[in-house]
C-alpha cells in the first residue's frame, strides 16, 4: 500500500495548521480536474464548484483532526474520494437513486455531514452567539470540539500551565454561551 | 470518582473507559442536569464545526471570485486594451482613494478607530438616575474616561444598564483597556435587543485587530458589512479587503 511522500506529508501538516497558501495551492491544484471527473455526473457547474469547496472543507478539516496524519493515498485521491461522496449523497438526495458501488474501497473518510434545513433552531442560536464570543473563548471552543483536541493537547497549543485553569476557562466561556442564549 | 464535567469532556475526547461509558449512559438515562448539559454540549460541537466550515467555505468562494476576477481581466486586456488600461488606472485610483493604506493591524486600527459620539445623554436633569446618567455622560464627553467608567459603573449597578455597557466598552476602549472593552461590548449585545448592536461588533472587530486576533476581527466586520443600517458598513468593507490582502 503507498504511503505519504514527504512533500505530501508536508502539505498535510501545513493543512494542519491552517495554513492558507497551501489551502489555496490545493483548492487550485485539483480544481479543473475535479470539474471533468464531476462531468460523468452530468452535474451543474456551480453545483460541482459547491461539491468540490465543500470537500476542500472537509480535506482540511479531518486534516487538523489528525486523521491525515497516517494517509495510505494522494491527497488527491483522498479529496476526489470525498468529493465523490458527496457527489454521491447529493445524487441520492436529488434523485431517490440508491447506490451500490465499492465508492469508499482504499480510502476510509470520516466527515459527519449535518442536514442544514432542519438544523435546530439552538444551533442557529449558538452559532450566532459564538459569532460574539470574543478570545480565547472561540480558539479554545474550536480547538475542542471542531478539531477534536484534547484538552491535554489545548494546554500545549495555548501554552496554559495548568489543566484546571484551562478547564476553568473553558467552562467560563460556557456560561458565557449560556448567558447569550438566555 | 470522576465529575460530571470530567466525564463530558472525556466523552468529547472519545476516551471514555468502559467502566465511565457504563456511568456516563447511567447518567443519561437518569439524571436530568447532566442530560441537558450533554445536549449542550452536543449542539455546541455542531454550532462550532458549521461556523468553522462556513468560514472556510467563505474564504473558498472568495478565492473562486478573485481568479474569476484575474481571468476577466487579462481578457479585457488582450481585447481592448486602452480601455483595460483606463480601467486600471481607475481601479487604483478608486483604490488609492477608499482602500485602507496599511493591512498592519495596529496602524488599520489607528486608520479605522474613533470613538463613538454621545448619542444618549439627556438634555435635562431629572431624578438621581438621571443626573448620574448625565454625569456620566458628560465624564465621557470630556475625555475624563477613569471617571466615565466609574459612573457609567455606578449606573450598571443600579439597574440602568440601557446603553452603559456600551459607553463603558468606548471608555475602556479609550483608554487601551481592550479586553474590558471587548467584555463590555459583548454584555451589550447579550442584553440589547434593537440599539448600537452592529456598532459594538464594529468595535469588537477593533479590539481583536488591536490584540492581533485578525479571524476573529473579521467575523465582527463581516456582520458589520452584511448590515445595512449602520455607519461603518463601507468602512467595514475596506478593512476586510484590506485583511484578505495580507
């Protein structure tokens, strides 16, 4: 099975942190091809353009999760699998169409996709509300839910001392969410 | 024994031991406190991730906009060129003449800061709320900023909150205490529902520029510029321009 190269594992810990050029770099990289592979789909061109942001989104988000960090393909391959999931659950979604087809073979994706329309109206409620949370509370939020870190890990990241001082802040900035809401 | 907290957290951590998982499904089923705090929980991870893909996204369709914009022009260029050129000329113009000068910071705050007039003092003295009010006020009119928080203090613990957390964030602010400020403005916009609520994200948006948190900067200037009824909407605009470009 193949394994990363190391230009390959370079642009994955730059994805890791985040970092925009190489964001961008690989939005652009792959970005024509991903329209003629969708073109077997007989798809719209801004709905290909919308499938292919969204699995750029995902590529970078399970990149800071870690769960790139042992990738036995491309990046490529990883983003086109993806992108041919979505593909996929669009079609299903638009057509009723079931699949059958070995879509995931080599590549293991795990990305938990949300039904936006029947989002909750206390999601729309937090969301707003984190909009208004200002530092650390945002980093400390999204590096705990959203990248999924430890909190052993946040400690290092953040450079906090003591557990219990970032737990306790984090915990603040709940009730400062609470406090939003109410 | 494990708290509460502790085993919300190792739940979110997804490093639950079996004996915790067995505990943590015990709580579920039977105790309501902890049950709502999961759920908050719950929804909070699914409020973060959607802002933080939506954000991304964001940032991606501005990418797609910016080559579609290179492309146009290179191919307004090869065809008429003259009038390319004019148009470029313009647009550097327009630029030289809107556009911030500086994408550092510290001087795109020191471009874009001023403090926000008095728009609520009352004109004529009244019961002691009211003149402490006044006094406030009239503290912050004078540029007496200590003396403006003190009162504007006063009045917050009296009750009279309407528009005190507000001018209290602009004294903080004034006086280079941002993360007060930043506090304050956030109180504002917790317990306003209509008044300065766009205005105290545009000085939200300051305070993060000023501490060098520029994502965060740029979520309050995004709701600035997405709102149509306020003064900073085009101001708003420039500087996220002018934050992208860095």
């Amino acid at each position: 099975m193949a394994t990363q190269t190391s230009e390959e594992a370079q642009k994955i810990a730059l994805l890791k942190s985040g970092d925009s050029k190489t964001i961008s770099s690989i939005y652009m990289e792959y970005r024509d091809a991903f329209g003629k592979f969708a073109g077997n789909y007989r798809l719209e061109q801004t709905l290909v353009l919308d499938i292919y942001q969204d699995a750029v989104v995902a590529l970078c988000e399970n990149a800071k999760k870690g769960l790139l960090d042992n990738l036995k393909c491309s990046i490529k391959t990883y983003l086109f699998s993806i992108g041919k999931f979505m593909i996929y659950k669009r079609l299903r979604t638009e057509t009723s169409i079931e699949f059958t087809d070995e879509l995931m073979q080599g590549v293991e994706i795990a990305y938990e996709t949300y039904d936006e329309d029947a989002e909750q109206a206390k999601v729309h409620k937090l969301r707003s509300a984190l909009q208004s949370m200002g530092e650390p509370c945002n980093t400390i939020l999204s590096l705990f839910y959203f990248e999924e870190k430890k909190l052993d890990e946040i400690m290092g990241i953040l450079d906090y001392k003591n557990k219990d001082v970032l737990k306790s802040q984090k915990s603040r900035c709940l009730n400062k969410l609470k406090a939003l809401l109410s | 024994m494990t708290t509460h907290d502790e085993l919300l957290d190792l739940f979110f951590e997804n490093a639950l031991s079996k004996e915790q998982e067995e505990r943590f499904h015990w709580l579920l089923k039977n105790d309501i406190v902890f049950k709502e705090a999961f759920e908050f929980q719950r929804t909070l991870k699914t409020a973060v991730t959607l802002n933080e893909r939506q954000k991304l996204k964001e940032s991606l369709r501005q990418l797609e906009d910016d080559q579609k914009a290179k492309k146009e022009k290179v191919v307004a260029f090869s065809w008429k060129s003259y009038i390319a050129a004019a148009s470029i000329v313009l647009v550097f113009f327009t630029a030289y003449q809107f556009w911030p000068k500086a994408n550092n910071p510290d001087e795109l705050f020191v471009e874009n800061y001023e403090i926000f007039p008095n728009l609520v003092a009352p004109q004529v003295r009244g019961n002691n709320d009211e003149e402490l009010k006044q006094k406030a006020f009239e503290a912050y009119e004078m540029t007496k900023f200590e003396q403006a928080v003190q009162d504007f203090s006063n009045l917050i613990a009296l009750g009279q909150i309407e528009y005190a957390y507000f001018y209290r964030g602009q004294a903080y602010m004034a006086m280079g205490q941002f993360e007060e400020a930043q506090s304050d403005f956030m109180q504002h916009i917790a317990m306003n529902e209509k008044n300065l609520i766009v205005e105290a994200h545009w000085y939200m948006g300051l305070c993060e520029l000023k501490r060098n948190h520029e994502e965060a900067a740029i979520d309050h200037f995004k709701i600035v510029s997405q709102s149509n009824e306020n003064a900073f909407q085009s101001q708003a605009a420039r500087l996220l321009d002018a934050l992208r470009r860095k």
